[in-house]
C-alpha cells in the first residue's frame, strides 16, 4: 500500500514538474511569438522584411511572406534564455539574434559567406494611416535594357499585384524572377523588400509623369536575383506598360522556350551521375526506359531551382503513374560536395521523391551537359520523350511572384508532359 502511495506521489510530483517546465516554455516562447518588423542590414543598404513567429518547443517556427503569401520558412527554430535561432537549412542560413526590452538584435549568416548581415527586429505595431491617393500600377510591365544582360537579354518583365496602397512585385528575367517584393506607398513612391531565407534585396518604385515607373534596386551581392547587367548591386531601370513598349518600339524580353535548345533534336538525351549516395545512374536505368523524362539542370544554391522544385513535387506526384519520370542534375559548390548539406536539407524541406543526381560543380554545366545550345540559366527543364530524344527546353522558372507568367508556365508544362505522354516510344 505504502509503496503505491510513493508512486502515485511520484507521478503527481512528475506531472507537476512537466506542467511547470511547460508552462516555463509557453511563458518564453510568449515573449516573441506574433508578428515583427525586422531589418537586415549591410554595406549601407537596409532590406525590411515582416516575420511572424509561432509555436513552442519543437513546433517554434518563422514564418516569412513572398509578398502578400506567408509560408513556413524555418527549417528549425529555439528560444531559452532569451536567445532566439532561426534555421533556414535549406538555405544554409541561420538568424541568431538576443532579445532585450522587447527588441530582437543579432545577425543572420549564411554558411561559406564571408560576411554576415546584420538583424534587428521590433514588435509590429498597426497603425490607422490616412487614406492616400495611390496611383494603380497593377499588371504587366517591361523593363528595357540599356546593354543586353549577361545572357543577352534586351528587356525584363516587371510583375506587379497590388491591393489599395499595398504592392507585391517581382522582375522576371530569363532565368526567373527575383521572388514577390512587397511594401506600402509613401511619399510618393514604393518601398518594396524580399527576404524567404535567400535574396535579400530592396526596391524602390517611383511613378513618374509620363506613365513610366522608376526602379531603383539594391540587392545582396551573391544574389542570383540581381537584375544589373554589368552584375553590379544597384540599378536603376525604367519600367513601361506593354502596351506601350511595344508601341515604341521598345526590346521584348527573350522567349523562354527559344533561348535554350537541342544541339541535335534526332539524338537521344544522354546522362551519367552519381546520385546522392554516389551510386551512377544513367538514362539507361529502368526507372527512366521508356517513359517521358522532364530533366532539370539546377542548384540548391539558386532561389529559382527552389521555386521551380515545389512546383516539380506537384507535377510528380500528378503524372508519376502515368509514365513520367522527373530527374535534377544537381550542380553544387565543391564546398557543399563533400556533406550535401544543403541539398539534403532541400529534398527534406520540400518532400522531393524524384531522383537526384550529382552532376558536379556549377562551372562545369556546359561541360556536364553538351547537348544543349546557349544553356545559361539557373534552371534549366529539358522535356524528354518516351523515344528519349529532347522535345523542348525550358529556360528558367517563373514562380508564383511573376502573376500570370506562373499560371502559364504551369499550363505549358502540364500541357507538354501529357502530350508527350500520349506518344508511343517509336
């Protein structure tokens, strides 16, 4: 009888303590969760981004927003003792940041950069601003370039959605878009930022008198979202409505089916990797023996390779059944060969059951994948038929940011796959 007293005694005691240490994490992880304004800053340049935080313990979370879509952007998350992690694994990035009399301070690194940002934060507080007179800038813009990119490109497209004085805008180049940057009208002008765990940048847009829109863009110096031909950080271009571009005359932004093509249609598409456990995998393999094969030249290192791979998981799962077969040649930094970190933290965030293969190191693409005239950006989709033999390519992923440019690649891809589907191997 005694003995059954002490453990019922001991399970209240262990109850009471858990209940304590729960309540403890619920009383910390109060302190910070709901929504902040937060700032990276770096060389002078200050990039505002929102970011909600939520949850306890083991379901702590970030949560960024591509313009006006939150989504869950941490990989991990912990607070104890005051000190805040954020993981962005998929990202090889990391917010560490102390929080002192409600503001968070600290710093946001990313693996193999030198340099850091730095990171502040402090509560988000509404406020009841006057009505202003904002002008519409919604639609489709171009964006003429003064000397062709470093692909060529003579023009760009500049995206915008916009709900009263509030915007979210992206510019889509050939190789994709720089991710949804939104912000409020002031002053007369835009300021629009972007941060989802890579491409931190800002953008300032300006009305001007003749209808035009002035672009002034600051971004982060290893970005793939920078839009400066040169490959500078900071450019300052002029956006005009469609309609109007063409009615000058004005350059029009290369095709996204016709910037990248089959060396030899007639010749079957060949490959050879490692995957990533380093077994060699080739086209040979049964997993790829007659079916329709969508192959896509890609990094995890490049923001539109992680637009495009949620969008690949979809198109997997919907057509996996009916023959197709999706493979990612795989270009990694050859710091990031050696552990696969990143990519494995990528195929984990966004449930990837499509093969991986190993291809090598970005600068060895042209050399890894020859079949291909003017293969330059970062994606690459290479549509395969059951005879093996290249039926088009892809040049770069428009994601959700670029409007009806995403909506239209979706129907392209699904449109191709399935009539590729319907044709016999022979």
């Amino acid at each position: 009888m005694k003995s059954r007293l002490q453990a019922a005694t001991l399970g209240v005691s262990l109850i009471a303590i858990l209940a304590g240490s729960n309540a403890a994490n619920a009383a910390d992880t109060s302190a910070i969760n709901g929504r902040w304004d937060a700032m990276l800053s770096r060389d002078g340049v200050d990039i505002p981004f929102r970011l909600d935080i939520k949850g306890q313990g083991q379901n702590l979370k970030g949560v960024f927003y591509d313009g006006f879509k939150p989504y869950d952007g941490t990989t991990s998350a912990s607070f104890k003792d005051g000190e805040l992690v954020l993981n962005i694994e998929h990202y090889l990035t990391t917010i560490d940041a102390k929080l002192d009399h409600g503001r968070l301070s600290g710093t946001l690194a990313t693996k193999g950069r030198a340099s850091d940002y730095s990171f502040e934060a402090t509560r988000h507080v509404e406020s009841a601003a006057a009505p202003v007179k904002t002008p519409q800038i919604a639609g489709s813009w171009v964006i003429p370039l003064e000397a062709p990119s470093s692909k060529g490109e003579k023009a760009f497209r500049f995206v915008v959605q916009q709900h009263g004085p509030e915007v979210a805008a992206a510019i889509l180049r050939i190789d994709g878009d720089t991710g949804s940057y939104s912000g409020s009208y002031l002053d007369g002008k835009w300021v629009l930022s972007h941060f989802d765990g890579g491409r931190p940048g800002v953008i300032i847009v300006t009305p001007k008198p003749d209808g035009s829109l002035e672009i002034q863009q600051h971004v982060d110096s290893h970005s793939t979202a920078n839009v400066k031909p040169d490959g500078g950080r900071a450019a300052i271009l002029t956006a005009y409505r469609t309609d109007v571009a063409e009615a000058k005359g004005l350059p029009k932004p290369d095709d996204f089916l016709t910037h990248t093509t089959a060396k030899d249609p007639d010749a079957a598409f060949k490959f050879a990797f490692p995957d990533l456990d380093g077994k060699l995998v080739t086209n040979d393999d049964p997993r790829f023996k007659g079916k329709v094969i969508v192959a896509v030249v890609s990094g995890t290192w490049c923001p539109n390779c992680h637009d495009e791979a949620q969008y690949l998981v979809e198109l997997e799962k919907k057509y996996r059944d009916k023959g197709l077969a999706i493979v990612d040649f795989d270009f990694e930094e050859p710091d990031q060969q050696g552990t696969l970190e990143r990519a494995r933290a990528f195929e984990k965030q966004y449930g990837i059951k499509y093969t991986t293969l190993l291809a090598g190191a970005p600068s060895e693409m042209h050399e890894k994948v020859p079949q291909l005239n003017n293969l330059d950006t970062w994606p690459a989709t290479i549509f395969i038929g059951r005879d093996g033999k290249v039926k088009a390519v892809h040049a770069g992923f428009s994601s959700p940011a670029s409007g009806k440019f995403y909506t239209g690649l979706k129907q392209e891809f699904s449109n191709r796959i399935e009539h590729l589907l319907s044709e016999s191997a022979s």
